[in-house]
C-alpha cells in the first residue's frame, strides 16, 4: 500500500472519530424528557446553548487527486550526500531542464559525455556514475550537492585522468 493510500486512510479515521464524538452516544435520554435547568434570574434573557456542528465525513468514492513527490523526498533519498535543505540541486534519470543542460556541459568539459541535450537520460546517467566512481563520491547515478560541488570544483578528475 502506498503512502497516498495510508494518509488518505487515516485521516478518514481521524474525521470519523471527530464526528462520533461531535455527535455525543447514543446513550442519552430522549429530548424531550430532559428539562433544562434555569441559572439565571427570571427577568434577564437566557443564554442560548451551542448546537455541535458535524464534522463533514470525506466521500469514500470521491477521486482522489495524487500528491507529487517534492524535491526534498528525492533529495533526502540521493546516496551521495546530498543536503535535504539543498533540493534545487538534485538531478536525476528522466529529468529535462537547464539545469541538466549545465550538468551535461560540466561533463562534456571533463571528457564524460559527448553531447549536451537538456534531458537526462541513460547516458547522463552512466557518465554521472564514472563521474562520481572517479572522484570518490557515492556512486549512485543522481546528482545532489556532493556531486555537483565536486563537477564545480577546480580538482574534479576529468574522464582521461
């Protein structure tokens, strides 16, 4: 079961809980039996007594919409140290952005990969991963802060090295 499906179940809880208790048992005497206790004198105004309001119980066949995962998960997730505070940084298979062109240009320039296309893929991935074997870093095929500080630095071992 995913965590999607674990969240959405327990916050169905959580509400139907809420709304049992804002309903009170099932156990009190019938309305009109009860007679209210006055506690005010008989010339002022009484004070009304709060009705509970329901708690509105989610439709159980209503669409669920699904959550994306955010740049800290995949962050926190990258084997080569990467900051979770730091997500801007990751870069991984199937992404397509400048900031995999800058990546692929830094190892285009290091001798690691032959072309600069924009989208990450299998190739940017194994070039990452010499990358990283080469320098000592987690191989693991993404790129976090480590990876990318280490492509930045002047001491970065290039692919002929």
């Amino acid at each position: 079961m995913n965590k999607r499906k674990i969240i959405y179940m327990i916050a169905a809880i959580v509400l139907s809980v809420a709304l049992l208790l804002a309903c009170g048992s099932n156990n009190a005497p019938p309305e009109e039996t009860v007679e209210p206790i006055q506690t005010t004198a008989p010339d002022s105004v009484p004070t009304p007594i709060p009705t509970p309001i329901p708690t509105p119980v989610p439709d159980p066949n209503a669409e669920m919409t699904p959550l994306e995962p955010t740049d800290v998960e995949d962050a926190a997730d990258t084997g080569d140290g990467a900051d979770a505070g730091d997500a801007t940084e990751v870069l991984k298979i199937e992404m397509e952005n400048e900031r995999v062109k800058e990546l692929q240009q830094l190892l285009k320039d290091l001798g690691y990969l032959d072309k600069v296309t924009g989208y990450f893929g299998t190739e940017t991935e194994a070039a990452v991963k010499k990358f990283q074997e080469k320098n000592g870093l987690t191989v693991d095929g993404i790129v976090g802060s480590s990876t990318m500080a280490k492509l930045k630095s002047d001491d970065a071992k290039k692919a002929s090295d």
